[in-house]
C-alpha cells in the first residue's frame, strides 16, 4: 500500500498549487497526510530496512515527499502516532485538516481531536464491507465481483466513521491486489480531491452518512503462514487466493520432482505467481497428485473435481518464470504436489 500512498500524495501536491492558482486570495488550508503505502505536515512509518542489505530507507510517501523538495523537518516518522512529542508537534502546526491512505497506524483520540476538520481516511473497500488492514486481499480473496474506495471521516473504532463518498468498481478474474490497489487509491485520491471543498466548509460532515453497522465485514491483516496453497480445495478459491496475496506475501506450493523409478528425488518450494481456473479439466491421470502440462500452463488437480493452470513460477531467490520454461527444466522427469 506505501507506493499507492505515494502516489495520492503526489495528487496532493497537485492540487494545492491548482487551488492556490485559481484563487490566490483563498487562505491556503493546513493539510496534514498521514500515509506509507501533504500539505502542512507529512505523518508516515519511520525508516525500515529494505532489500538483502537491509538498507535503511525512507517510506514511498516520505521519498517523495523530499524529491519534491518537502522540508525534511515537517515529515514525520512516529512509532505510534499517540507519542506525546509528535502529538505536541502536530498540534503546533494547528493542522484544519489530516487525510490518511494506508497508514498503518492506530489514531488514538487525542490526535483525532487536534484537526478542527476532522481526519478522513481513503479506503479501499465500499464500506462497511471489508473493514480492516486488509480490505483489497481479502476482497480478491472472496472473488468478489465488485469493490469500491470509500472517504470516510476517521473516529476510534475501526473504520467505522460516517461515509462522506464512494465510488463502485467492477472486478474482473484477473486482476491482482497490487493492480486492483493502484486502481482505487487513483480513484480514492480523485474523490478525496474533489471532496474536499465540501470537507473544509463544514458540509461534509452534515451530509456523511452512518454506517450500518449489522453489514459490517472484517479484513484483518494477512499473515505470512496463509501463503501456503493447499490442493484439497477447489481451483477458484486457490486462483482468488494467488491473485489476493500476490505482491506480499505471495502463495507457496510444495512439489517434487520424481526420478525414472518415480522416486522422490528434489523436493521444491515453488512461489505460485499467475493462474486461471481450467475450463476443460479433461486430463487423464492416474495420481491425481501427479502435475501435467497441457496449453502452456501446469495442470494442477483440485478439489472438487477441479483444476488450477500456473502460467507462472518463482524459485526462492529466482526471477519468475513461466510454466512453459519450467517445465521444459524437467527434461522429461515427472512432477508431484505435496
């Protein structure tokens, strides 16, 4: 999410110097965002270690807060956003307004009460489905045929504040998370824009509407052991599962690689990167463990009488390839699910 916030903040910036531009006698209005997937203050997640060599970097949004020459001194990187320091530098900036995108961070109530506006959080998800850390997986995960992006004012419970907009949008079978995410927080920062006029005098918050509580949906956060695909279930709900986990943390499959007698010889964890639901399962095998090659893709059979096609595949430290190049790496060996 911290490169999509990065990129509702460079809309930010945008509007900013357009709103200034039509009106240069308007009092320019104190923003502070508040995102890690602007503009008095920048808020995001402190520096974290990247990559093999664990480099410290800044988060998206305060790279490019500083490429767009944001003083460095009005970004910060609070562990908590209920630190005493940094609640004390906020309230100083005496910020109207505060917008989070994916921030990742719980807002206790002395922040909440320090932007005389109020703060509105964009959320990828038509609320009050899909409330949580992560409401695009778990959306793609149900294979879900439609979704949305909500601007919602922020209170203590959890994203369960009145809903100022939404905006509906259609979910085809292929779409994954991180494609499906840029997509809404596009559209979420483009209503938030033209929202906020409406926000900031007062009218908003008039017209925002309760939600319903009793149709309230939880999308809690994706734990890393939930990676691993599991064959007994039927091949739609490991395609919805692959496209809702792509990006982080990916879905794992264990397979082997058989000799000539078909004794195990190289057990393998393969990242399971592209897939589709076979239309035609019309594959012959005896073991229905036993992995085939048919149009391009690894045949997997499923549950339920079903079959899963990987077009796609990832070793442990190797670029992905596709099935077709995998499969010609066999050299005529079997292959094996576990």
């Amino acid at each position: 999410m911290k490169m999509h916030s990065a990129m509702t903040l460079r809309r930010f910036c945008c509007y900013s110097v357009a709103s200034s531009a039509i009106n240069p006698t308007t009092r320019k209005k104190q923003l502070v965002f508040m995102g890690s997937p602007q503009v008095a203050a920048v808020v995001t997640q402190p520096p974290s270690g990247r990559d093999r060599g664990r480099k410290v970097m800044p988060s998206p949004v305060a790279q490019r807060a500083l490429d767009r020459g944001f003083p460095s001194d009005l970004i910060f990187t609070p562990e908590r956003a209920g630190e005493e320091t940094f609640l004390s530098n906020l309230k100083a900036l005496q910020p109207e307004l505060c917008i989070t995108a994916a921030y990742g961070n719980i807002l206790p109530s002395k922040f909440l009460k320090i932007p005389s506006f109020g703060t509105v959080n964009i959320h990828p998800s038509i609320l009050p489905l899909y409330r949580g850390a992560a409401p695009v997986q778990r959306a793609l995960q149900d294979g879900v045929k439609e979704t949305g992006v909500s601007l919602v004012f922020t209170i203590l419970a959890l994203d369960a504040g009145p809903v100022i907009a939404c905006e509906r949008l259609q979910v085809d079978d292929c779409i994954k998370a991180p494609e499906l995410l840029a997509l809404l927080f596009d559209r979420g920062s483009k209503l938030l824009i033209h929202e906020l006029p409406s926000i900031l005098d007062g009218s908003a918050s008039v017209r925002a509407q309760a939600q319903d509580d009793s149709k309230a949906t939880l999308a809690p956060k994706i734990m890393p052991e939930e990676s691993w695909l599991s064959f007994d279930q039927e091949a739609w709900v490991l395609h919805n599962k692959v496209r809702a986990f792509a990006g982080w943390p990916g879905t794992r499959a264990k397979v082997c690689i058989l000799d000539g007698n078909d004794h195990q010889n190289n057990i393998l964890e393969l990242k399971v990167i592209t897939t589709k639901v076979c239309t035609d399962n019309n594959t012959q095998v005896n073991d229905k463990d036993i992995v085939t090659f048919a149009g391009g893709a690894l045949v997997f059979q499923c549950g339920g009488d079903t079959a899963l096609e990987v077009l796609e595949v990832q070793f442990p430290g190797k670029k992905v390839a596709s099935a077709n190049a995998f499969w010609n790496g066999l050299r005529g060996r079997k292959l094996k699910k576990l």
